[in-house]
C-alpha cells in the first residue's frame, strides 16, 4: 500500500514530525515579527509587494503587519507546524484587500524561493482573473508546491480562487473545539474544514483577538501538509490530497458553520 493511502503510515509521520525543513509561505498582511507571543521566530523572508508607482516591486516587509491578518496566520502555522520555516510576502493592504496582480507576483515569488507550502488565507471572486490564478497555481502543482487556501465566508458554494482549483486544498472554518481534528466534504470544490469559529489568534499590535473564519483554518492544514511534508518530501500535491482525504473525519451537519447554507 502507498504512504498516502495507508492511514497509520500518515499519522505516525505527524505525530513524530515538527515540519523541520519546510518553508512555508504566507500570503498576507505581513508579520508583526515583534509580536511577544512570536519571540524566537525568525522569517525565512520578510517581503511586501508593493504597486505603488508604475511598476510592481518587491520590498522589504520590516517585521510589519499592516491589518493584523497575517501575523494570526502565521501563528496558527507556528503553533502546529513549530520548526517550519516561515515566510511572510505581504500583499494585503491595511483594508486587507489587494489585486491579483499583487497576489500572483507574491506567489511568483515564494515559487521562485523554494517555498514547499503557500497559504493563501484570500480569495478572488472576479471570474476574469480566474486565468490570472490559474497560472501560478499550475506552476505550482508542475513544481510539486502544495497551495492551501481559505474559501469564502459568506457561502462557501460561492466560486473564489484560488481556492476553487481542484489542484489546491481548500479549506471552510468548522465549529469545533477539537485542535487535533479536520473534515472532508466530499462532492465540493472546498473539501476540508478545520477549526475556524470563535478561534483566538495572535494580532497586530502585540495582541490577541477572538476570530471567525476559513482564514484561520486553512493555515492549521497548512502546518499538517508541512508536517507531512517533512517525513514525506517528494509526497505531490495529488499524494497529498488523498493522504488528507485519507486522515478526514467525514464532514458532519453539526461542525458546519454560517457559510454552509445546506447539508
């Protein structure tokens, strides 16, 4: 039997696995690198893109959250995948909005550095730039880099990329207050859910804040593939998928949050 379809295999490697080795890139508003609670961590990059002026430029990021976004996705990737390599590629703005643009020239970017994991805790509902996504997700998936990404809050039938690329893990936010445990739905685009309801999270400003949300459970499955990935380097982005597929919880009425409009 294969790796990804032998259940015990895939929970021996997380149980025994911190994510040493794997870089983990997160698309977002920055982070608040000075944050007390993220002491000891040091950013494989620190970036922002910005497009201010004619051109789209890579900058410095200065340990700089612009909304308090970000810094709540990489301590959730922290806190479950703790000797991951973080990257930070900020490319939301202090209204936690961007362009795809922006987005793709961040994602171009982790590609390029070698991040194994990208989390995108955004969407994009804009049907003509489906092609825009499209392309550095297939890059993706060509180079064996897993892309996991948040769905959207209001329904999650409601088609935004990159989460609705069969390529991607797509990740809805479960009522649940079980850490250790994820779901699959089976049938939909946006296949897995993972705590995401009344969560705490570090945020900007050195604080905390109570959330909802599939952006703060899509970086807990970001921190499960890395820890995947680093008993199982060479697992593809389909391996993944049915290692995941293999591990879920069958998706249950009573997890389902405000964005699930029916069974």
């Amino acid at each position: 039997m294969s790796w990804f379809l032998d259940p015990e295999k895939i929970k021996e490697a997380i149980s025994n696995s911190r994510a040493a080795g794997i870089k983990v890139a997160v698309l977002d508003s920055g982070v608040e690198i000075s944050h007390p609670a993220l002491a000891g961590l040091v950013l494989a990059d620190d970036l922002a893109i910005s497009d201010e002026g004619p051109k789209i430029r890579v900058v410095p990021g200065d340990g700089k959250d612009v909304f308090g976004h970000g810094t709540a996705v990489a301590g959730v990737v922290r806190q479950f995948a703790p000797e991951a390599k973080i990257g930070s590629i900020r490319v939301l703005g202090s209204q936690n909005t961007s362009r795809t643009a922006v987005i793709a020239r961040a994602a171009q970017e982790a590609l390029d550095r070698g991040y194994q994991v990208i989390n995108c805790s955004f969407g994009c509902g804009v049907v003509r730039q489906v092609l825009q996504y499209k392309s550095w997700v297939d890059e993706a998936y060509l180079k064996g880099a897993h892309v996991i990404a948040a769905c959207n809050n209001e329904d999650f039938t409601k088609p935004e990329w990159p989460a609705y690329f069969a390529s991607v893990i797509s990740v809805n936010m479960a009522r649940t207050d079980d850490d250790s445990v994820f779901y699959y739905k089976r049938g939909t685009l946006v296949e897995f859910a993972a705590k995401g309801v009344d969560v705490k999270v570090l945020w900007s400003g050195k604080g905390e804040k109570c959330v909802t949300g599939s952006s703060f459970a899509a970086p807990r499955l970001a921190a499960l593939v890395a820890r995947i990935l680093s008993v199982f380097p060479n697992a593809s982005p389909l391996e993944m998928k049915a290692a995941l597929h293999v591990l879920a919880k069958p998706w249950e009425r009573e997890i389902a949050a405000a964005n699930v409009l029916s069974t």
